[in-house]
C-alpha cells in the first residue's frame, strides 16, 4: 500500500541507508541500560532466584533467543519494515492478530520506558540534591528529561546513534574493568568458582524461574535491529549482523559481569548478601561495594552519574522504537495517517510527539498517587513487559513457520521450521516459569499481579479488536507478502 497515496501533502519516509551495524547494536545495547541491568536488577535474582548460579541464566536465555533468532532473520531478509514484530505476525498469521501483537508491542515498550522513567527520576533527584543542593520531586526530572527525549527523537537518526554510542560505552566501561580487574587478581575468598555459578546444579538451584524472567528483561529491546531495517544501510546484511551480535554482546556481558560480582562475594556467600540487602532496601550495595573495593571510592560517584546516563540512553532508544511502531501502524491505517508523517531529518515526529504524550500518561498516576516509583512503577513496569515480550517472541514465531509454509520463499528447514518450532517451546516453558514466579518479579501481592497479568491480556485482546475492525479497511496493507513505498531518497553516509 503505497504511504504517499494515503497523505500525499506530506513526507511519510524515514531516512533511508543512516545508520548501520554498529548504529543499530547500540540501539539495541541502549535499550538493555547495561548498568541498569546489573546495578538495579541482578540482586533480585541472586537473593531470590538461583543466587550464585544466576550468571548462567543469561547464557541459557541467550541460547534460547539465538534459536529464536534464526527465523527472525530469515523473516527479516523478506519483510522490512519499522514494525517488526507487528509486520511479521501480519504477514505470518494475518491483519487481526499482527494488530493485536503491535498493541502489546507498544505496552511492552511503553511500561519499560515508563518503568525506567520512575528509576532515572530517583536517580537523577539523588544527584540534584548532592551536587546542586536542588531537591525536586522524581516526577519534575521526569517530565523535564521527557521535553528533552523529543527534542532528540525528532533529530535524524545518526545523531541519536552516536549520542546512544557514547552513552552505552561510558557506562558499560566502568562495569567491564570491574569485571576484568576481578578475573585477573582471582576474585574473592573462594575464587573464581566457575562450578558455582555454571555447573547445572547451581543453575537448577534456588528458584531458576526467577532469574530466567530477569534474564529475559535484558533481552528487551532486541528487536530493535529489525525496527530500524527501513533506516539501514543494506538492510538483508545489517540486521542479521546486527541481531546476532547484540545477543552474544548482551548475553555474554551480562553473565561475565554477574559471574565476576558473584565471585567477589563467594558463590556460597552472595544469596545470602544479596537477601539482606533486599531486606534492608539497599539492593544496589550489593554490586557498589564490589566495584569501589575493586577500583577504589571514586567509582561510587562515578556510577551514579553513569546510572543516570544508562536510564537516559534506554529511555531515548524506546522512544525511537515506540515512535517506530506508531508510524508502521499510521502508515497502514491501522492507526491514524497522521502517524506516519515525517519531518525534514527522516524522523516520525507526530509519533514521537504521541510516544511523549503516552509516556506522561503512564507515569503521572504514579506521581499523582505519590507511589514510591521503584517499587511499583519500575517493578510493575518491567513485569508486564516480561510478559508481553514472551507473547510477541511466541507468536512471531508462529508466524515465521506459518508465512513460509505459505509463501515457499526460503525452503531451508532449519531456518523456516525447526528453529522457530523449537522456540516456541522454549519460550512456552520460560512462559510459565514467569507467570508462576510473577508476584516476586514484581515485588507485589498476588492480587496485584493477577490484575497486571490480566492487562497483558486485555491489551492483546483490544489490538485483536482493532485488528478485526480496521481489517476490512485496510486490504491489501495488512496480508499482501510486500508492501509498496514511496521512492527511497538518496542514501545518506554515516560513520555508525
């Protein structure tokens, strides 16, 4: 369906060949806020999932999204578009249920970022009141950094990649030589245990459900590399490239430097370290005293700043995925034309403008509520994620086989069969893992976590809806194998 036929007084194209490998894997490592990852979250599954076998959970997850990977590649060398998960469910299961993916898609971005939002507001209010004696509510930080994630998103896109670039190495640098300094000097008391944390009686111990859902949070974000396929250079090379590095990249990062705070600790030690800090309400301590023994006080400082930096560089890359989405689905007329208009640097910017407005939209029940904005909107935020993410995982998958059984354009049975039959299974398996452990990934009664589940639920529901009533409307834009596009514009060099 041609974009330039719905709303031909406006641009409606991204800025085609920007960005490339390495644009989109900082993309993609933005979105996992590395230190985020490990500062904020790793203590939940060292003090309530498998404790010191915890470093392994990201290798099996890791393993599970690489099998997963394969048919999300092979789909991505026939279907290109800044929809992904939305446009390949469309193409493998049809118009209905593609729309009722592309709404959980939304909601799993859209409570991550929100998530992130209540984070980085604390965060950034720690910083305001040490170093500027400024003591403003989290929410002001909020809405301020919100003003400035649009100003950024309505920029082309190779600005955002270099600025994303620089945010992920800084704060990934200070984790990487904590990590490497603890491996050379041989860890702690008990060493570098690499049976205590690999073996698979240390993965199976404990509660491994536990760290399997967090394992799967850091992998949110992923599909990133096929979001911004229209925005590629060469796209049938960048984003198989792209994707199979992000998830060794994320996988392996995560479980080294895991594996290297366990270490400091003692594999036998940090279940029990890591529960007295949750108790306590000091869960950060657990990997911040690691780091300022291993590289000395001024670390501490360091990567409080550096936190506040990875939020902002996960905040900035879900907004360009949401704005992303919101601009496939205008462009179909799954949602309103408006959405896939553009500016003069390529960027979506009354999707943008949309993505900000649902962002204030999520967080200010919170402020308005005076909730304390980790404990519930960072947690409930990345639980429902969780789950949305393993709907979407599932049903691309099914999709994969279902649009390749149809259209025989790649016959390979591993790639467009076994692989994606496989991850279905898995990720099934890791499904029910999440659901059974849910109230403790959300730190919340079971009451709560019912209510949280069903939302999930409804949202997939409504998009099924919508699918329904907007299919007839839609045509060809929703079942045909490929979608025309208005003339590409010249391709633009970028060094990312």
């Amino acid at each position: 369906m041609s974009q330039q036929s719905r709303d031909p007084g406006h641009r409606t194209h991204l800025r085609r060949g920007a960005v490339g490998v390495a644009g989109i894997l900082f993309f993609v490592l933005s979105a996992q806020a590395p230190l985020t990852g490990i500062v904020g979250t790793l203590p939940v599954p060292l003090g309530l999932g498998n404790g010191g076998g915890a470093p392994a959970a990201y290798l099996v997850v890791g393993a599970v999204i690489a099998v997963f990977a394969v048919g999300f590649i092979t789909m991505s060398r026939h279907v290109t578009d800044a929809g992904a998960f939305y446009t390949y469910v469309t193409r493998g299961l049809g118009g209905t249920v593609g729309v009722g993916a592309s709404q959980t898609a939304l909601l799993c971005y859209g409570a991550t970022q929100a998530g992130m939002y209540g984070l980085y507001g604390v965060v950034v209010k720690g910083l305001a009141v040490q170093y500027l004696s400024v003591d403003l509510p989290w929410w002001v930080w909020a809405v301020a950094t919100m003003a400035l994630v649009q100003i950024l998103g309505s920029l082309n896109i190779e600005l955002g990649a270099k600025l994303l670039a620089f945010l992920v190495v800084a704060e990934s640098s200070l984790l990487v030589a904590f990590a490497i300094h603890e491996s050379v000097t041989g860890g702690g008391p008990q060493g570098l245990n690499l049976t205590g944390s690999f073996a698979p009686s240390a993965f199976l111990a404990g509660a491994p459900g536990v760290a399997l859902t967090f394992a799967i949070a850091s992998m949110i974000g992923f599909e990133s590399a096929a979001i911004y396929a229209e925005e590629a250079r060469n796209p049938t090379r960048t984003v198989p490239r792209a994707t199979y590095l992000s998830v060794v990249v994320i996988s392996v990062f995560f479980s080294f430097v895991s594996w290297m705070v366990v270490s400091h600790h003692g594999a036998d030690r940090v279940q029990d370290v890591a529960r007295a800090a949750l108790r306590d309400g000091d869960a950060t301590s657990v990997v911040l005293a690691p780091v300022t023994d291993t590289l000395g006080p001024w670390a501490t400082d360091t990567m409080a700043v550096l936190l506040a930096s990875s939020l902002l560089a996960g905040i900035l890359a879900f907004h360009n995925a949401i704005n992303r989405y919101l601009h496939s689905l205008g462009s179909t007329g799954v949602l309103p034309a408006r959405l896939s208009h553009t500016n003069r640097h390529g960027a979506p910017h009354v999707a943008g403008l949309t993505q900000t407005v649902l962002a204030l939209c999520m967080v200010a029940p919170f402020a308005v509520a005076g909730a304390d904005p980790v404990v519930t909107l960072l947690t409930w935020g990345g639980g429902v994620a969780v789950l949305s993410l393993l709907v979407l995982y599932i049903l691309t998958s099914l999709s994969i086989v279902a649009f390749f059984r149809r259209t025989r354009l790649d016959t390979r049975p591993w790639h467009t069969l076994i692989a994606p039959s496989v991850s279905v299974l898995l990720l099934l398996g890791v499904m029910v893992m999440a659901i059974a452990n849910f109230p403790t990934l959300i730190s919340a009664s079971g009451g709560t976590a019912l209510l949280l589940e069903l939302g999930v639920l409804l949202v997939f529901v409504g998009g099924l809806v919508l699918g329904a009533v907007r299919g007839g409307r839609l045509g060809g834009g929703l079942r045909t194998e490929g979608r025309e596009t208005e003339p590409a514009p010249p391709e633009v060099p970028s060094s990312l």
